[in-house]
C-alpha cells in the first residue's frame, strides 16, 4: 500500500490552504503597471485570512473579468492633492501631499508633462521619499516616478511625498492621482506647475552658447553648486546674455563688461544686476578706467526675463544685445574684446568699482561669437579635458591661464 511521505504531505497541505485561500477570495481594486497611462485600477483577489501568503497566493491580478471599475461621478471629491508652489526648478525637491476627509482604500500617484508622440503620458522627475505604505510601481522602465499603496488591508489617510524635478530643462506639469474608495475610484490633478528656466543650465556650453562659471564645491560643479554663472548664445543678429550669481545683500550686485584694454578697463561697457527686495533689476553703465566712477549709460539694456532664489539668493537678468550698433552709443560686439565677470557693492546712489580679486577675465580678446567655456574654481586652478558640461579628466595646471579644447581656467584681473 502506498504510504505518502512526510513532504507530499506537506506539499498537499499548502497546496490545499492556498486553494481554500483563492476560492475565499473576494475582489478588490489595487494599482498595477496596467494602470500606469490610464490610472485605472484593477481587480485583483485578496484575501488576509492567510497573510503569509497574501503577496504570492490571493493578491492575483483577474484576467478576463468583463466589468471595468466605475469611475466615481463626484465633481468635489473629498481627496485633493495639496502643491505649495506654482513654479518647479530643476535638480531641486518639493513636497507633494494627499489630503483626504475620508479614509480611502488604494492609490496611485505621478507627476505628468506633455503626452509623448507615442501617445505615452509623460513622466516628469521621481520621488525621492515615501511613506511606509507606498511603494514603486515601474512605468514606461522608470522605477521612481510612480507611486501606490503596497495594498494592504488599512484605512488610508493624509500622505505625504517629497519629489525631485529632473536635471534637464522640462515643461509645465501636474500631479495626477487616482484613489480607490467605495469600490470606485476618482481621478485627481493639481494645478498646472511651470517651469521656471533659471538657474541657467550648463549643458551646451562651450558647444552651443559661452558659459563662465565660478564653481565653490569642484572644478566640474552643478550648476546649484555656482556662486555666479553666465552665458552668451548667439540668436541671428543678435547676443542673449543670462547673468545669474549670488547676491545675498540689496547693497551688492554681480556684472559683465566688455573692454579692447585688459590693464585699464578703458571704456567698460558693464551691464549690472541686483535686486530690491525679492525684484531683480539690471542697469547699464560706462566705466571710463579701472580709477573712474561708473556712470549710467545713454544707452539703456531692456530686461526680458528676471528672477530671484530666495533659497539660494540667486539673482537671474536675461537681455539681448545687437551684434551689430543700432546707435552711435551702441558698442560693436563682433570686435575682439575681454570679457570681465565683477562682484562689487552699490549704495542709492550707483555702484562701485570693486577690489581687483573680485574682477575676473580670460586671458585674451576674442569676439563674442566665439563659443568658449569659462570655469573659474576657487579651491584651486584646475583645466577639465572634456565637453562643455564637466565630463573629463582633471589636470592640475601652474599657469593661471591655458586653453584645452573649448574650455579655459579664468585668471584674476590684474
């Protein structure tokens, strides 16, 4: 006569508990990657009678069921997302919330842009932070811009998230969500968040647009690692400067001039920005010779775009030039010229000259279509051998001074 052994016993044993547990199985919503474009829940069998087994047994997805959930109907939901800011950086983290007056049973939850050509929903940086009870949900091969309850029998609540915004320059987005309660869900949106383009990014220098950057933490630094950075790109006829440094007192500015004398800064043309209060202002000055007092210039520079970090204390002036004078007073900008980068100190009355170690300028004229990378690193003269956004090899170099490629060392003005 047959007589099982002690493990066909216990295979018979588990493989029973796990048929009882399915066919005392009920459905219920949850999220999977089915429901990353859509935001649809799915019905899976759950079943905590046997919660050893839950996650392998009784949490299967239902294939073939004929009914959809039902979306809810509500038009004042009593879920919303909470976003206390109207404008995103990149490289910089925000906090996200889900608020409810109810409890609910399940969500999903994502920050989406523009719907991608392949009719994909796009998703916009990653969450960084969590609560105990989500988890990752992968989408489109992302692993970190998606999140959803890990599925659990509980009573959910108030959630909150902490977001990262991506490195590149994005677009306007929202945070989507979708919530499970009462056997149907409700799909949730925060107001549309835009992009704000400052601080200026880095990529492309010293490839498509000149860029001078004094970096604090590396020779290669980020750009949120910068005590003062701009850029030049050329757009047809004309030059769009961005001038952007840290300027953590309303009596200090930052600025960038244009000189043929390198010892006598003879007839700076020097554009300034600061700030009053949280506005950021730029104004225009001559300066006759490094001894001179600066004068406002006859001609005035038009800001286009202006900001102001109150977290970084970074200001931002954007304006465009003509390569071309459109006046007597205009300067010619296609002539070989240095470039000066200053950091001085202003009263109500106008703005000073400041000490030479604040003054900085490459070694030599070039005209302003030339697209050079400016890295100036306070911890020491080092020369990148690489692209315009810090890939390479480091070089320790004795003179103050030297070309590599597209990129160059900044020497005190002296």
């Amino acid at each position: 006569m047959f007589q099982p052994s002690m493990a066909f016993k216990m295979l018979t044993l588990i493989l029973c508990t796990g048929l009882l547990s399915l066919s005392n199985s009920q459905q219920v919503l949850r999220y999977r990657p089915s429901s990353c474009n859509s935001l649809e829940p799915v019905y899976v069998l759950e079943n905590w009678q046997y919660p050893s087994e839950n996650d392998n047994l009784v949490q299967e997805q239902i294939n073939g069921i004929p009914q959809r959930p039902r979306r809810s109907r509500d038009r004042s939901p009593p879920f919303q997302i909470n976003v206390n800011f109207d404008q995103y950086r990149r490289n910089r983290e925000y906090t996200v919330m889900l608020e409810c007056f109810e409890h609910y049973d399940a969500f999903m939850l994502q920050a989406r842009g523009e719907i991608s050509l392949n009719g994909n929903v796009s998703l916009v940086g990653e969450f960084v932070q969590k609560p105990d009870i989500a988890t990752y949900v992968t989408c489109q091969d992302n692993q970190v811009t998606t999140v959803a309850d890990k599925g659990r029998p509980v009573k959910l609540g108030n959630l909150t998230f902490v977001w990262k915004s991506p490195m590149e320059e994005s677009k306007s987005l929202r945070f989507v969500a979708s919530i499970v309660a009462g056997g149907e869900y409700h799909l949730l949106q925060s107001r549309e968040l835009t992009f704000n383009n400052f601080p200026t990014s880095i990529s492309g220098c010293g490839l498509t647009k000149t860029c001078y950057r004094e970096c604090m933490s590396s020779p290669t630094c980020p750009v949120e690692d910068s005590s003062f950075l701009s850029t030049i790109t050329i757009q047809g006829d004309e030059a769009v400067f961005n001038l952007g440094g840290i300027v953590d007192m309303e009596e200090k500015y930052i600025g960038m001039g244009l000189s043929d004398d390198r010892s006598t800064l003879r007839n700076l043309d020097l554009a300034v920005c600061y700030r009053e209060g949280n506005q950021t202002m730029l104004k225009h000055y001559l300066v006759e010779n490094r001894d001179s007092v600066p004068y406002e210039h006859r001609s005035d520079l038009i800001l286009e775009r202006a900001d102001y970090d109150p977290e970084t204390m970074f200001v931002w002036c954007q304006f465009r030039r003509s390569l071309r004078p459109n006046t007597i007073w205009d300067m010619e900008l296609t002539q070989p010229l240095y470039q000066f980068y200053l950091k001085g100190s202003k009263n109500e009355s106008g703005i000073f000259m400041p000490e030479r170690g604040n003054i900085k300028a490459p070694g030599s004229k070039t005209n302003i279509t030339n697209i050079i990378n400016y890295i100036s690193f306070s911890g020491g003269l080092r020369v990148l051998n690489g692209d315009g956004d810090g890939n390479g090899s480091l070089n320790t170099i004795p003179n103050l001074v030297l070309p590599v490629l597209t990129i160059l060392m900044v020497k005190f003005y002296s």
